[in-house]
C-alpha cells in the first residue's frame, strides 16, 4: 500500500485540561512532523462534538480516556486513521511530547497488525535500556489478563517468546519495538507495539482464539487493551525502574516460552560442524538468554549485533561464538 502522498489526519486528546492545553499548542504551533515531508493535519478531540464513524468497530478516545488511571503514560494521546508508522511519529517529535505520550493508528502502512501505537519513555540507566523491551511484553501479556478477568471472559494465553514477540497457540500474533537515541545524558525511548487483535488471516488473532473459548459475541475491544496496557506498564515500569528486571522475572518466567526448552546450537571447528544442546535456563542480568550445556557449561546467547533484523543468535561460550538460528525458539 502506496500511501505517502496521503496527508494524514491527526487527533490530539488529553486526559486533562493539563494534557489539553499541550495539545493546543502542539496544533496551533503546528509542531508535529513526519518524515519525507508527509502533510500532516491536527485536531483537538475536545473540539470534536462526536467521535468520527461511532460503531462497534470505531476507535473511541473517550472510551480509552475513561479507563485509563495513569499517573503519567497515555495521558496525551495522538489518534490517526492512516499513518505511515506510530513510532516514526513519536520518535520524530521526542523532544516536542510530554513523556508518556502515545500514538495510536487503525492503519499503519510501514507496520504490521490490527492495533499499532507508540509511545515515549525516558530513562537514564543505559544498562536496563535493553531490557525495557521485556517489561512492554510483559504488560501486554498481563494485560489481557487482567481485561479478560474484568470482563468475565476465559484468559488468553498470550506468551513471550524472546526477545520481542508476542504468541498465541503457537502462532505469531503481535511484537514490540523498542529503539533509542542518547541525548543530554538521558536515553530517549521510543516504544512500539504491534498486536494481532481482529485480523483473523492468515493466521489467528486475539478475538478469534477468544470467540472459540467463549462464543461469537465475545471479543476484546482495542481501546480496552491499550487502557489496560498502560495501567498495567506503568506499575511495572516502576518496580522495574526502582528494582531493576529482577523484581519481574517471576512474572516473566511464568509468561514466556523458553524455561527448561532444549536448544541445538551448531558450532564450527575449523572444517567440521558440532551440534551440542543447550537448555534455556532465564535471562543474564544484561538480558540475554543463559544456557547450560550436557558438560554444565553455562553460555549466553544473544541476538547478533552485526544484523538490525537479528535473525540470528551467537553463544559466547569458553571465548568463541557460536551461531544460532532464533527460530528454533519458537513454539
């Protein structure tokens, strides 16, 4: 889908006059851009009378806003109908949104999935930078979690398979994205989130696992999940923030897929190639995989720093590297 030269229609919501007067100024100044130039125009949700094509189907800000008890994330929100990416738009405006702004697209043509928002974070521990991605997975597992509690409706078992996906009976149903920029001695987060809602093909979704397990009128509305998800991140994020990653790997462990999972790593010894297994045992303190082999030699294994798409994993172990296909992680 070709839609560069599309202007793209923006609506700015605030959880309070507070949240309001930001956004006001954001249109007035018209401070908000995309990259290559894409036109953008602004709107202020509160100048809006009804929400556009109110239906089931319908993004609601208001419902969004009424559920959302945020002390600081999501309490401006930036909704669009067609964006090119969320994350492009908040990682291109860092320095001009409130901390904890999120933005929200129905379609988004350089992203995948039925709900795609991105929001901002700031952190100065570059140490657990890397690990944040761990704790957005987390909050959107516990998330539905939670909705699905709230509304009497069976769990979905969502669950982490490392480092950045979400998956739901085997099958991929969404991923986050997490990236960052350095700037006066504090990193400038940019998180994304990718999730697999209503789109039924070509492989499964949320509603449709949902729909099996309690019939057709059930189903989990976007703006629900993104309300719970940042109720439910940012408690996280503070006990992350204050304790570091240990205080959440229990809760880790128990949602992702890889505790006791057997691993075949291929190492190459000058002309031959030596197949050892491994078995997954958590995370090292920077957010590795730890792995112990059949001699009781602990390794690590870790996306590879030379490719941006990290299709592959390298062990250090005893000195060396060893390469490994993270496919064999899934389910």
């Amino acid at each position: 889908m070709d839609s560069s030269n599309t202007p793209c229609k923006l609506l700015l919501c605030g959880k309070s006059s507070a949240e309001n007067e930001i956004a006001k100024s954001l249109m007035n100044n018209n401070t908000l851009k995309l990259p290559d130039n894409v036109e953008i125009s602004t709107l202020l949700h509160s100048e809006i009378l009804d929400e556009p094509q109110q239906n089931e189907e319908s993004f609601s800000l208001s419902r969004l806003m009424n559920s959302l008890s945020t002390n600081l994330f999501g309490r401006l929100l930036i909704w669009s109908p067609l964006l090119p990416s969320t994350h492009d738009l908040v990682s291109n405006n860092f320095g001009e949104l409130p901390i904890g702004t999120v933005c929200i697209a129905d379609v988004q043509y350089k992203g995948r999935g039925c709900l795609m928002f991105s929001f901002t974070i700031q952190m100065e521990d570059g140490q657990v930078v890397p690990l944040l991605q761990y704790v957005v997975s987390l909050a959107v597992t516990e998330a539905i979690k939670d909705l699905c509690d709230k509304n009497g409706l069976p769990h979905i078992d969502v669950r982490i398979k490392w480092p950045n996906d979400l998956y739901l009976n085997g099958v991929n149903v969404g991923g986050i994205l997490c990236t960052s920029t350095y700037r006066s001695q504090k990193f400038n987060v940019s998180a994304g989130i990718g999730l697999n809602v209503d789109n039924e093909k070509p492989t499964t979704c949320l509603n449709a696992v949902l729909r099996e397990l309690a019939g057709a009128a059930c189903a989990l509305r976007r703006e629900d999940i993104v309300a719970a998800f940042l109720n439910k991140f940012e408690k996280l994020y503070g006990l992350f923030i204050n304790g570091r990653f240990q205080t959440l790997e229990e809760l880790y462990y128990k949602t992702w897929l890889h505790s006791g999972q057997r691993v075949i790593i291929q190492e190459k010894n000058e002309n031959q190639v030596v197949e050892n297994v491994v078995i997954i045992q958590g995370l090292t303190p920077s957010g590795y995989l730890l792995a112990i082999g059949e001699d009781n030699q602990m390794c690590e294994l870790h996306p590879d720093g030379n490719s941006t798409s990290f299709p592959w994993i390298h062990v250090r172990q005893s000195g060396h590297y060893v390469f490994l296909n993270p496919d064999v992680l899934s389910p």
